[in-house]
C-alpha cells in the first residue's frame, strides 16, 4: 500500500541519519555524534597554503579520522581583516604566515558539526568574532561566545557571507570577489568526495562527482525550489571557482557545474 510505503521509506530515513550521528567511514567505528573539540592547539596532518588570489587562500587538511578530509578557505578584506572559514589548526610558522597576510578577525563555524577547531581559533585570537549560520549560533555557543549569524558579520564589495534561501538558517556561503572572478565557498550543502561504498556511501551518495550529498538532502533543504533558485542566481559566468569543505575546487564551469549540480539535487 502506498502509506505503508512511505512509513517504512521515512522509518529507513530515520535510521540512516540516526546511523550518520554515529558512523565517520566505512567499516563502522564508532565515535561521538560530533567530531570531538579540541581544547588546546591541535595540527593534525594537512596540504600547503594554496593562495589562490590576491585576496584568497584555502587549505585541505584531515580529521582525526585521516579519511575524512575538510578545508579551511581565507579572504581578506580590502581593510586587511581576514574571515577565517571552516578555521584548521597549523604549524606556528604558516599560521605566521597568515598574520601576515593580514589580521584574524572573523572566525566562521559554517555549522554545528564545524566546531572542532572553534574554541582554540577563538583563544589564540580572541579580538576574534565567531559568526554562524542563524540555526546553528545556540550549538556553537556551546563551545565558543558567538558574535552573531551571517547577516551580522562584517562584509565589504569584496567578501561577504550570506545564508542560503531554501536551508533555513542551517547553510550559508562565502562569497569572494578577487580580481580574477568571483569565488563561491558552500559548507555541507555540496560535496565533491571520491566514490564511497556502505553506509557512508550511502548517505553522502551519489559520490565520485560534485553532489548534494543524500543526507544534505534530508537534513538541510528545507524549500529546494528556494536553494536551486538562489544557487542559480549566484552561478553567474563571473564565477571562477567554488570552494566546498569537503572535497575538490570546482574550476571546470564551475556556473554551469553548479547549476547542474543544484538541478540534480
């Protein structure tokens, strides 16, 4: 019957997410709900600094699990503070660097499970401010004083965060504009990730391509006319790359990629 059809469809749903809270990769070793906060400046293993712009550098990095991949994204503004998104822990020397690309004063948690490195970004620059996406500000406060959401973060013609129509407040995205072009940076809204078997796989399929990941599906589109709609909008030809946290620059008609990517959704 067609209601039970959709009743045992939403039970399979509910398990495969309560299983996602639970599981980091295949083969199914058990951590906590979130990815553990460190207390104390922690440098796990990570790529070079690739400054991409005059304005705009990104980092790949590890989780504890080393199969599970995140990247840290840079802009500068044109006053010289920098908007640190998805903050990864480094060497002294290349956070050295970094302070001299210009001054630390934007730390954005792009939600409630980018919390990792929150609180030490936080102590070692605590002129810092901490803005989040509206529906994750009370989950990062625990962690770390918040500032604000996106709408009142700071923001030039240059640099600029704003929350994605569709998502409700879960998901937002950085916008960048150097001289090349116009960078977008999406959170867990988008992957780009190798092709994954299991559970995983499952969950964040379809991998091996840039994606909107099954489970971003279920838990952050909210209104997917809404996103498709406001993704469209931003996938202008001025785009030159996307930054995703969790997988490959899109560099290859990264409009047109986008657009297809959001239509597939």
């Amino acid at each position: 019957m067609p209601g039970e059809r959709t009743s045992a469809l939403e039970k399979a749903r509910r398990c495969a997410l309560a299983a996602f809270d639970c599981l980091t990769r295949e083969g199914g070793r058990i951590i906590r709900r979130m990815a553990r906060v460190f207390e104390k400046w922690t440098v796990l293993p990570h790529g070079p600094i690739e400054k991409l712009t005059e304005n705009l550098w990104r980092v790949e990095g590890t989780m504890p699990d080393p199969n599970i991949r995140r990247v840290m994204t840079i802009a500068r503004m044109k006053d010289g503070r920098l908007v640190i998104h998805n903050g990864v822990a480094l060497e002294d020397r290349l956070m050295s660097e970094i302070e001299q690309f210009g001054t630390p004063a934007v730390i954005v948690v792009p939600n409630g499970f980018h919390r990792q490195d929150a609180k030490i970004y936080k102590d070692r620059y605590p002129a810092a401010a901490v803005y989040a996406p509206s529906a994750a500000v009370k989950k990062v406060a625990e962690i770390v004083p918040v500032s604000g959401d996106y709408t009142q973060a700071p923001k030039d013609d240059t640099v600029q965060l704003l929350h994605l129509e569709g998502c409700k407040g879960t998901e937002g995205v950085l916008e960048v504009k150097s001289q090349d072009g116009t960078t977008l940076v999406f959170n867990d809204v988008i992957f780009n990730i190798p092709k994954r078997r299991g559970l995983f796989g499952f969950l964040l399929a379809p991998t091996g391509k840039p994606a909107v990941p099954r489970v971003s599906r279920w838990m952050l589109l909210k209104n997917k006319p809404a996103f498709v709609d406001h993704v469209n909008r931003m996938a202008t030809p001025d785009v030159r790359r996307v930054i995703l946290s969790h997988g490959s620059m899109l560099t290859e008609q990264p409009g047109e990629t986008l657009k297809r990517v959001v239509a597939e959704a």
